[in-house]
C-alpha cells in the first residue's frame, strides 16, 4: 500500500493580507515537493542522491515576503503569455492589444511573463487530493477579461501529482470565453547538488530537440529557426553546461549566457522526451518530458544573491531552467506555431519531471 500523503501548513500572509498556504507532496518513496499557492510556485523538491541523502534541489524561500520581493518567478506559474511578446503589443481578430511592458534588454521593450501581475504574482484557489494512491494538488486561477491588457475570462487549473516512481506530472488545463493567446510554463530554478551548492557547470545536459530560434538584442525571436549543429546550442548529446557557455558566440553574448527557446519541429501535442540532466557527484538525474513544442533553456545568468532557503545567496549560473512552453513572441511570428486559444476550446499542456539516481 502506498504511503503517499499530502500535508497543509501555514506559510504566512501577503502584503494585502492574503492567507498562503505550503501543500506537501509525498510518496512512498520519501520523496517530497512542495508548493505554495502563491504563484502555484514549487518551493521545494526533496530527492535521494546515489547515497540515499535528501536534498532540496529547487531554489526557492521561506517566506511569503520574500517571493513577493523577488523578481526571478522562482518555481512558479508564468503567464497567461510566459516569455516575451515584442513591444508589449499584438493583433488578434482586426484588434489591436496593448499589455505593459515590464522589460526591456538593450532598450527594446516587451511585455515579460505576463505582465506586471503576471500568473506568478497572483494567490491561487488549491484542493488538495489522493488520485489512484497519489498526491495530487490542484490549482485554480481566473484571469478576467482585460487583466495585464488581455481579452477574455480564462479560467486556469493546473495539477501537480507526486507519482510513485518520482515523477513529478504537472498538467495544465484553460478555457476562455474570448480568442486569447495563452503559454503556461513552470519557471523552476535546479540544481540537483542542492541549493546553493554553487554552479551547475558541472551538470550535463542533453536536450532533444535541435533547432533553436534566434534573437535580436533584446531577446525576441527574429522569426529564423537555425540547426543547433556547430553551435554552443548543441546540446543533442551530453555535455556540461559549463563547456561552451563562454564561448564567442553572438547569441551567447546578447543573453549573457544561455537563454534560448528550443524547438522540437512540430507542434504534435504528444508527450515527448525534451532533456536530460545529470550530476555526477551526486548521481542526481532528471529528465524531462513534454506535449509542449519546445523548451527555454536558461542558465540562470541574472540571479542576484537574493538569499534562499538554505541560507545561501542565488547566485549567476548557480541553477538552470529548462522551461517546456511554446516560442517567445509567437503571437507575433507566423512561422512558429500559434499560442492562440479559441473562445470556449480547451487548451491543454502536460509536462513530467523525471527524478532519479545513476
């Protein structure tokens, strides 16, 4: 019988007085992950090293204040359009549509993640359940007509089920009652040492799919899909992160680092096998598995010593993100596939995290 559970602590209050609440996941293999329904964020990911030792290999905080301070989206929800849209602008139906615009690399504005209260920003609704002897958590949100400069009603629900064989399956679902675009990811930082167990350099990381969309300066896509071949994007067999991410590379240097959208080739809604990670001082794996057409890769250039759980600054490049969505700005660039939702259809997007040991 599995010994699968969830509990329910207090986590504190936001600034306007809002309860939040810390849902545990746990299954029968003593593994853990925690979420807040702030921002439907994952706080904690608790998983065995080759020796049998728990470690919590998310970043993330302790407080309610402290994600509210932060300006990284650690483990939470982006959207309703995570990534960018160029200049905060785009057209739907003869309409044209405004949201704010929250970023701006190299003086070129976008709208980011949504918005200035994007998803991440917001106190979800949660329920908690066992499903078939697993934890699952379920998150609800409505995003109403209008909000960040968007059009229609979307109500979102997103599950987080805690498998026994330590997966982690996050399924998003929405509906609108308007045409709007939608691109749900989970903007979780790893490190599968632990966090703040310094760089990632060393973790090596196989990513399946080998196109990437390159960008302009500031970060949005030119609307070009390029091979991966005889670039530092080349992830299609193991390497560590930290072998070419200092190389002499254009892309490389307008992002700081990696911060580029890989694409799968289609747009097929099957669930697919998008990465690998390996760390070989732990022998902490995950991989990942998606119905999304591609993954953002970001080597968590922009992390500023905010201090985390554990006590340790989040410093750069000491996690990455490997975020199943679909392309940055494709509400703008015909030639990737469409994020648009039509009113009363169901949008549905499935992601697994896979833990394990080698």
């Amino acid at each position: 019988m599995s010994k699968a559970n969830i509990t329910i602590n207090e986590f504190g209050f936001t600034k306007d007085g809002e309860n939040i609440e810390l849902f545990t996941l746990k299954n029968s293999n003593k593994m853990e992950v925690a979420i807040i329904n702030y921002g439907a964020a994952i706080q904690r990911v608790s998983t065995p090293d080759k020796d049998g030792n728990f470690d919590d290999i998310i970043l993330g905080f302790n407080t309610v204040a402290e994600y509210e301070a932060d300006g990284s989206s650690q483990g939470a929800v982006v959207g309703r359009v995570g990534n960018r849209i160029a200049f905060g602008k785009f057209t739907l139906n003869g309409v044209e549509y405004t949201l704010p615009q929250n970023n701006d690399p190299a003086g070129i504005p976008c709208c980011l993640h949504g918005g200035i209260k994007g998803f991440d920003w917001v106190v979800w609704e949660a329920e908690a359940h066992i499903i078939d002897g697993q934890p699952t958590l379920t998150l609800s949100y409505l995003s109403e007509d209008g909000e960040e400069g968007f059009p229609g009603n979307l109500t979102v629900l997103i599950h987080y089920t805690l498998t026994d064989d330590n997966t982690l399956t996050v399924e998003y679902h929405a509906i609108s009652d308007k045409d709007t675009p939608i691109n749900l990811t989970n903007h979780g930082y790893f490190n599968l040492k632990g966090e703040g167990a310094g760089s990632v350099y060393d973790h090596e990381l196989q990513i399946y799919f080998d196109q990437y969309t390159p960008v302009n300066t500031g970060l949005i896509p030119t609307g070009e899909i390029h091979s991966v071949e005889n670039t530092p994007y080349d992830f299609t067999t193991m390497e560590k992160i930290g072998t070419r991410i200092e190389d002499d590379f254009e892309q490389l240097e307008i992002g700081a680092g990696y911060d580029m959208f890989y694409y799968c080739g289609s747009d097929d809604k099957t669930l697919k096998q998008a990465a690998d990670v390996y760390e070989p001082t732990t022998g902490r794996t995950m991989s990942i598995w998606t119905t999304e057409p591609g993954v953002q890769f970001y080597s968590a250039n922009f992390l500023d010593g905010a201090i985390g759980k554990n006590g340790q600054p989040h410093l750069r490049r000491e996690a990455f993100c490997l975020e199943t969505q679909h392309a940055p700005d494709s509400v703008n660039q015909p030639n990737f596939p469409s994020t648009i939702l039509k009113a009363d259809e169901e949008f549905y997007s499935r992601t697994d995290y896979v833990f394990g040991v080698k």
